[in-house]
C-alpha cells in the first residue's frame, strides 16, 4: 500500500488510527492536513 487518505470529522481518530499502522507495520507516518497545506499549488 503506497497512501492512504482518511476522511472523516476532527477528532475522530484517523491520524492515531494511521499512526498506530504506520508502527505496526514498520512504514513511515507522515500526517498532513488540507488547512494546513496552503495553497493548491504549494501541495504538489
């Protein structure tokens, strides 16, 4: 599995749920969040 994307309300647990995996699993855990990425073309 290359990514994941998590939709859900805040404060649901998706960023614990893909950080307990990302520990499970051995893969690297990088959060990231549509209001903090700015612009559309600062997140390509």
């Amino acid at each position: 599995m290359a990514s994941v994307i998590l939709y859900g309300p805040p404060g649901s647990g998706k960023t614990t749920l893909a950080a307990l995996i990302s520990r499970a699993t051995g893969r690297r855990f990088e959060a990231l969040s549509a209001l903090s990425a700015g612009s559309r073309r600062s997140a390509r």
